[in-house]
C-alpha cells in the first residue's frame, strides 16, 4: 500500500548545556492510503483510514559523545514524546527512547565498539482501539534489523484484494505499537575516508504491548562499509544476514544509505 501525507512542522530547541538540548514541535498532517484493500480481520479495519492528526511533542537530548560525526567516546540519550489530539482525527500518545554507548580502545585507536537500543511504545486514545498506521512503529531494514527486507519484522495482517479479474489474499505489514531494538557494533577507521563494520542486530515488533514475547525477536549478522563522500557526506553499505528468518524473509540483504554519525 502507499501512504500519501501533507502536512507542517514547527520545531523550537533550546541548549541548556554543553551537553544538554530540549526541543518542542507542533505539527499538522493529513494521511491518505491507497492500494490498501480491506482487512479480513474487522479489528483492523479502521486503520484503512487515517485522516488527519494535531501533534504536539517535546524531546530531552543529552549527548556526551566526543565527535559529532565519528565518535569512540561517550554516550547519546534521546527521550521523545508526542501526542495527538487537539481536535483532529486520531488521538494517540508515543514514547519513544534512543541510547547509543561508545566505548574506544585506547591501545588500538583504531577500533571502537558502539551499543545502541531504541525503544518505542504508541497507545491509542479516545474511541479509537489502534494507533493509525502512519504513526506506528515498523521493524526490517538498514536502519532497524538489517539482513530483513524494509518493514519486513513483525505484525502481518491478511487482506483481501482484486486484481486481473480475480480475488485473492495478501499479507500486509501492519506495524506495532510496541517495538524493541538493539545493535552491536564494531568499528575500524581505516583511514580518514573509510570506515570497516561489523555489526549484529536483534529487534522485535509488537501489535501491542500485551503480545510481547521474548521468541519474536529477529536476528541478524553482518558487514559493512562507511564512506566519506565530498559533497554527499557520509554514506554507509552493508550486508546483513538473517540469523532466524520467516520463510518468507529471505537469506541476506545489501542496505544502502546515508547516515548523520559515520
């Protein structure tokens, strides 16, 4: 299915330390998704329908790390929460959590270990019973568990469609409203250009928080390679490998992309 949204942001920060940042936003958007036929389970249906959402959220940022765009030191913690309301469509409240821990070796400065986990919980308010689908959390791909396809890691829902003339069933990732993710990664700087990975992935995705189980979470291993391109910036290529994978899920996938911390 594909989601087409419009909408406006306006975003305030403030330092309040070296290390200490605290950003406000508001915002408006206005969801609509096609090629999404319906849901067999009815429990689903109304996600077919986003419509619009008033946001309001705030976030803390406490960042220790030593370099903004190669650390080995130090740590960054970022706490956010939004909520929607405010007179339009849907009404839900996220939390979500971002640590990353880097740790240098200082007899081979060269290498340096990093561990990030990121959490995330949605909950739906008022007369609505899930968290519209453009503000759910989704799992699988280079920036979440690599070596899985794009939203590839939890909740599937079947649905029914029509196409050539003929009816048939279909799985859609439907996201979740809860969503754990961890990575351990290795670094060597090879040079002032070129960075070597290696990296294991391991995350899970929820309908909700009442179907946590600790037997859903992915795995994956891998390598990749980061680069500083001029004029582009930094930009990252891996390749990950399914530890644990659905029959669907495949045996490795290559992720490219562009990364703010190289």
């Amino acid at each position: 299915f594909t989601i087409k949204q419009q909408g406006a942001r306006i975003r305030l920060g403030k330092r309040l330390s070296t290390n200490i940042t605290v950003q406000t936003y508001f915002g408006f958007a206005d969801v609509s998704i096609d090629n999404l036929d319906t849901f067999v389970d009815p429990k689903l249906r109304e996600l077919e329908d986003d419509g619009t959402s008033h946001t309001w959220g705030w976030s803390f940022i406490r960042n220790t790390a030593n370099h903004y765009l190669d650390p080995t030191d130090g740590t960054r913690f970022q706490f956010n929460n939004e909520w929607a309301g405010l007179g339009g469509d849907n009404e839900y409240v996220k939390f979500q959590t971002d640590i990353t821990l880097y740790y240098g070796i200082k007899k081979f400065e060269k290498i340096s270990f990093s561990f990030n986990n990121r959490n995330g919980y949605a909950i739906p308010l008022g007369d609505k019973k899930f968290v519209p689908l453009s503000a759910r959390f989704f799992a699988g791909g280079g920036t979440t568990v690599r070596g899985y396809d794009n939203r590839d890691v939890g909740p599937r829902a079947t649905t029914f469609q029509r196409a050539f003339g003929r009816n048939f069933f279909d799985k859609e990732a439907v996201g979740g409203e809860f969503r754990i993710l961890n990575t351990l990664e290795a670094k060597y700087k090879l040079n002032d250009i070129m960075r070597l990975y290696t990296f294991a992935d391991g995350g899970g995705l929820w309908l909700d928080i009442d179907d946590f189980e600790i037997d859903d979470f992915k795995y994956s291993v891998g390598i990749g390679v980061g680069l500083q391109v001029p004029f582009l910036g930094p930009l990252r290529i891996d390749y990950g490998f399914p530890l644990n994978p659905d029959d669907h899920q495949g045996s490795g996938r290559l992720h490219l992309q562009s990364l703010i911390n190289f």
